[in-house]
C-alpha cells in the first residue's frame, strides 16, 4: 500500500486497463525503477516509508502546487479560491517588458467557494467540467504569459509557483479547407540534391494553392537529425526537435551561392548531386540522405565561408541573441559529435557535461565548427520562413503543417543539453493491446514531469516557439503523450512498464499560450487507444484530432462504418498515414501481400485477405449506397476518388490528401515492425508501375487532377487567392 500511495504521489500508474473490463497490475520492480528516475528512493520499505512521510509532509504543508493555470473567462483554480483571509499575492512576469498586475490580497470572508478547474474534482481522464464564469473581485488579471506567483498567507512562509495565464482556445482555421500531406524527403523536384528539400516545400505550396485551391500543406518532422553515418533515417527520433535538419536546405537558394570564390567547386557538387537524383528517379536506388548530406556539407562549407554582408550580418546577429544559450549548446553538441561521435554517453567524461570546465575548453578550440552549426541553424530557419511565406502568398488559408515528434534520439543533442530535464533509464513506448501483445518499445527517453514543472517549462516552451515560428499549422504526434506516456526500464520488455502522468492542465496551457501567439493551429494525433476525457479536453482547448477513414467505425454499436454526418467536425480527416498503406494498396490488398512477404502476418494469408477484403467492401459498399462510386467496383482509381469524395461530405474542418494517392503510389513510407527489411523513409513518390515521379511530373499528372477535382467543390468562389503578406490564421 505505501508503494502505491507513494507512485500515485509522483504520478506513476501501478495498474493500467488495455481495455474498458481488464486491470493489469504493474510489477512493483517497474514502480521502483521509474520512481527512481524521478529522484525517488523506493528500492526499500524503510526507503519507501521515509519517500512517502516526506512527500505526504511537502504536499500537506503546501498553499500552492507547483503549477496553476489561469484560462481566460474562466473560474481561477480551486487552489487560489481557498487561500485564507489576509494572503498577499504577488505576480511577476517571465517575459521582460511585460507590467506585472498590482498587488492582491484575499479579504477577510472573500474567499469565494472552490469551483471546477485545476486541483478539483474532475471528470473522467482529468477533464474538467464546464465551471461557471465567475473570479473573485480581489483577482488582478496578469497579462497572457508564463509567471511567478508568490503568496504570502499570514502565520506561513512564502510560497512561490509557476502561473501560466493562457487563453481558452487556441486558434482555429477560418473554415473549411482541404491539403496535401507529404513526407518531404520523398518529394524530389527536377532540381533537388538527391531528396525533396524546403525549396520544393516552397514550390508544392505555391502550386498547389494557387492552382489546386489547397489552404495547407502538412509534412514530416523536419527535426535535426544525430549526426554521423549511417543516419537513422527515420524523423521521428531526431537528435533535437528544438533545431530544424539543415539537410533540408536548398543550396542554390543561400544568398552567398552566387559570391562563392570557386563557382567551379559548387558547380562540381551540384552535378553530382543530380547523379543522386538520377540514381533515385530512374535506376531503382533509394534515396541517400548521408550522401546527400555529404554533398550540402561541403557546398556549405564554401558559402558559409562567403562573407556576410553588413545587413546580413546584422540578421544573423538578431537571429543568435533570439535564440540564445539554446543554439548554442546545439551547435556546440554538433561540434563535439564531428570529432567524439553521435553519442555523448561515449565521449570523454568531462565533455559529458554541457557546463564543465572541459567542455568550455573544447569549444574555444571549436568556435569555427560552432560558429557554422549556428549558421546552418539561421539559414534553415530562413528557408523554412520562407516556404511559409509562399504558401500565404498562394492564399492558403492555413500554410505548411509542421509535424512534432514525441521524442529524441537518447545520445543526442537535446539529451545532452538538457540533461535534467530527461529521466534516464527510462525509454518511452506503448503498453500490449490486442494489436500488438508484446507492446512497444521506441527508444526515446522521456521529459521528467518534475523537472518540467521545476523548470516553469521552459524547455517545452522554447521546443513550441521554434516549432511555431513557421508554421501555419502544428501537428504533435502521439498527441497523448501531453497527459501521461507509457515508460518502459531500462533492460525490461515493453510488457512491464508503466504510466507516467504530466500535469495536462499545465501542458495544455503552456500549448494555447504559445499556438495563440504564434496564431497558429493546432492538430493532435490521437489515433489508436486514448485515455477516456483526453479527446474531449483537447477539443475544448481547440486542438483538432485526427480521424483516419479506415478507423472510423461505430465500435460501440454495430461496427459498421461511421457514416460521413457522425463524423466529428473538429478532426483533420485523411484517407492514410505515413504509417499506414496507401489508399491504393488497401483497396487492393497489396499491403497484406507485402506483408505476408516480409514475414509480418501473425494469421494466415488466406485468413488475413479475408478479413481485409470484408473490411473493403463494407466500405465500398457505404460509399455506392451515399452516390459517391458512379463507376463501379472493379476500378482502383475511381474507388481513390470515391474515398475522398467521401472525407468531403464528413463536417470535418481539415481535409488532407496523402501526395502519394494522387498517383496511385502503393507503397507504404513506413512500414511498422520492420528495421532493414523494408526500406522505411528511404523512397520517392512514385506512380502505380512503382515509377519515382518528380514534383514536375506530379504536377502535370492527368491522374492527380482528376482526384483533385473531387474537392472542387471546397473551394472558395472564383476571385483572388492570394493573401496579403503576413496573413495568420486566427
């Protein structure tokens, strides 16, 4: 019992339930390694027993939590309500520049009565219930921002917390629209250095919103990947999800490239990068992203050594003072990486510490290396700015969709800079479900909430502002992972970790606060098992979801297909992910056949092609009775337009279209499961034969178009689509 009390205490689940009827207990030696991760001694009983006197003592003793938030128009949290008479409360802003409201004191008999919100009762999952709009006439509204709160209440010692004051909502997109979703890599153009770059970003924007009426265009994580070779190629366990990869660069679009001192040497580098790009588009190579990084590295060696021009060098100097001490430790790590390796477990033990005298040793030996990794930095962030900037002119009414990942890379850049802020030993995962008995083990060490909270989040705030600064949109994957993840110890399986809760309130807050003032919009993953209440407290603070078509059944009743009015309205709606088969490879049943070739089935072939042929047809079906297959069964590209016409008829406010259905691309990005026997976030779009197809290509492709004019129909009357410069989405 002191265990379970003492793991409630500290946020760590002892049992979870894979399902509404099942409770799976968590093995105690699971409990005491994660509670270990987090400070906590509970290797004893005596361990425990002294853990939990002085945590029950710290919390007892307590006015305030670490953490409250203050929504906007709504009731303050319960904590603040029940200070007593005569307390002083004191708000100082983070943020320089902002007036802190004036001195509060709670009157004598003013405390008014708890009300729903932070640190009450709460509904299932942890939402709150919808409170009445009433705040104590004492209360003094702080400015939006993250603060510090100090209260004063008579007879006790001061107490001091983080106030994150948000707005209730994050922005939402000015009505309906549809886009393209598109790993980048993939999408080379007649120009690319062997693999599609933010200058295709740019041009794909511009295109498709200009001619095809999209308002967005949604991409993988574009996240710093580790240094060194081979590269993991996967976006999804980048080395900081802080920095942008300068591999994503287009060299020819640096302002130094046409003053290069040798125009011979970029001219020699660039030709054979379309080497690279032959090799991919036509003869059957994959694509190459150490090559193509060897390649943009020496290119920028040269134009990094191009000096900059007075403005330009003003700029550059802005761009360091913003992003501060940050950029610095990434460039540093980068620094340290090309001369110890990738994996700052391995380097000298002095090195393994950002702040010691060693390290500071090696980067004034480093300052040029440092130096070029911040500028790498400050053109990607350029580029980045700029594709936004194309899409806005293109009039889309949302722009680019950027894609954060759940986590790094355990020996990278974000793990050694912020090493407090990491609970080492500890890998982030998926508990057994009925998909997938043995669970999931990702590899990504997870933020400690304690350090979090400790930190007035400074490390998730500045991870959303760099996100933010650029996108139109933002989508977090494994959206989930806002309110609790599964832990997974060190050298156990993936069966026996467990739930760690954040404090959703306060990640939550932090996310609006950040979204509103960026203006940007906000869409969750949340695909798969979610805790019960987390989708309806994400919908109230306006996070959109995520509903795939293939998923949407009414699992609750017949388990039929959902039809398109019972969808959710506040959902980005798609037909397929970057993990999940093409439109065309499910409605032909080649992603069984694949599979069954890699050796993934856990059922027989011939039972597996059952079952997905009757989940096909089900849907096939649904979509001839509502009018939407006026061609029949039998033809693969008419059912693809079918499906969207489909997605269209739904109240969903975001429609997106995988790029690679637009040609009838049946090749999965990733496929689940598999290491080197798939050849994962290494292939170009391709068409129906299998054929790599350029943007050039695709644009022109009399498949795409008729797809396309499915979604006609969403499009705004006829008239100028271009939006002033600078337009937000609000």
């Amino acid at each position: 019992m002191g265990l379970s009390r003492l793991a409630a205490l500290h946020g760590v689940a002892t049992s979870f339930s894979p399902s509404a009827d099942v409770t799976v207990p968590v093995p105690d030696g699971t409990v005491v390694a994660v509670l270990a991760a987090l400070g906590v001694d509970a290797a004893t009983p005596e361990a425990v027993r002294e853990a939990l006197a002085a945590a029950e003592t710290a919390a007892g003793s307590r006015l305030l939590p670490a953490t409250l938030v203050a929504w906007s128009g709504e009731p303050l949290p319960a904590a603040l309500t029940a200070l007593p008479p005569g307390t002083e409360l004191t708000v100082r802003p983070e943020e320089a520049g902002s007036a802190p409201p004036p001195p509060m004191r709670v009157p004598s008999g003013g405390a008014i009565p708890a009300v729903s919100g932070q640190g009450d009762d709460r509904e299932a999952g942890g939402v709150p219930t919808d409170p009445p709009p009433s705040r104590p006439g004492w209360w003094a509204e702080p400015p939006l921002g993250v603060h510090r709160l100090t209260v004063r209440a008579p007879g006790a010692p001061a107490e001091t917390c983080t106030l994150v004051a948000a707005p209730a909502r994050v922005p939402q997109p000015p009505g309906r629209s549809h886009g393209f979703l598109v790993q980048l890599y993939s999408l080379l153009s007649a120009r690319s250095w062997g693999m599609g770059d933010l200058g295709d970003l740019a041009d794909l924007a511009s295109w498709s919103g200009r001619s095809l009426g999209a308002g967005f265009v949604q991409v993988n994580p574009l996240h710093a990947a580790v240094i060194g070779t081979p590269t993991d190629p996967s976006p999804y366990r980048p080395s900081s999800r802080r920095f942008p990869d300068p591999v994503h660069l287009h060299i020819e679009s640096v302002p130094e490239y046409g003053h290069a001192p040798d125009p011979a040497a970029l001219d020699d580098l660039r030709r054979r990068a379309g080497e690279l790009s032959d090799a991919v588009l036509n003869k059957g190579a994959l694509i190459d992203r150490d090559a193509v990084w060897a390649l943009k590295r020496q290119a920028l060696d040269i134009l990094v050594a191009v000096p900059l021009t007075p403005g330009r060098r003003a700029a550059y100097c802005d761009f360091l003072a913003e992003q501060g001490q940050a950029l610095e430790d990434h460039a540093l790590w980068c620094a340290l990486a090309e001369v110890h390796g990738s994996d700052w477990h391995t380097w000298p033990a002095g090195l393994r510490d950002p702040r010691s005298k060693e390290t500071a040793r090696a980067r004034a030996g480093l300052l040029d290396r440092v130096d070029f990794h911040c500028r790498l930095a400050w053109l990607t962030d350029a580029q980045l700015a700029a594709a936004q900037r194309a899409a806005q002119d293109a009039g889309m009414t949302v722009g680019i969709v950027h894609d954060l990942a759940v986590g790094v890379h355990p020996g990278g850049a974000d793990t050694w800079a912020q090493q407090d802020a990491f609970a080492h030993g500890m890998s982030v995962g998926a508990p057994p479900d009925a998909f997938n008995a043995r669970g999931q083990d990702w590899g990504l060490p997870p933020w400690r909430p304690d350090a979090l909270a400790a930190s007035g989040y400074a490390p998730y705030r500045g991870l959303l502002r760099g996100l933010l600064a650029h996108a139109g949109a933002l989508r977090i994957d494994h959206v989930m992972g806002l309110f609790r993840l599964w832990w997974v110890p060190e050298g156990r399986p993936p069966t026996e970790g467990t739930y760690v809760s954040h404090d959703a309130e306060a990640m939550l807050a932090v996310l609006v606060l950040e979204a509103h003032r960026a203006g940007t919009v906000v869409i969750g993953e949340d695909l798969g098992t979610v805790e019960p209440g987390v989708r309806e407290a994400l919908a109230r603070r306006g996070v959109l979801g995520t509903s795939v078509l293939w998923f949407e059944r009414d699992w609750s009743g017949t388990g039929r297909p959902l039809p398109p009015e019972e969808w959710r309205e506040d959902c980005l709606a798609t037909a397929t992910t970057h993990d999940l088969p093409s439109t065309a490879a499910r409605l032909t049943g080649d992603h069984v056949t694949l599979r069954h070739r890699l050796g993934l089935l856990t059922r027989p072939l011939d039972q597996e092609r059952t079952e997905d042929g009757n989940d096909t047809a089900e849907w096939l079906a649904l979509l001839s009775r509502l009018g939407m297959l006026p061609e029949g069964g039998g033809d693969e590209e008419a059912a693809v337009r079918a499906v969207h016409r489909f997605l269209l008829r739904t109240p969903a406010r975001m429609a997106g279209v995988w790029l690679p259905d637009t040609i009838g691309d049946r090749r999965p990005q990733n496929l689940p499961g598999t290491w080197d026997q798939y050849p994962n976030w290494r292939l170009p779009i391709a068409d129906a034969e299998g054929h790599p197809v350029t943007l050039e290509e695709l644009a022109a492709s009399p498949r795409l178009h008729r797809l396309m004019e499915v979604l006609r129909p969403r499009q705004e009357p006829p008239g100028p689509r271009t939006a002033p410069p600078g337009a937000r989405p609000s």
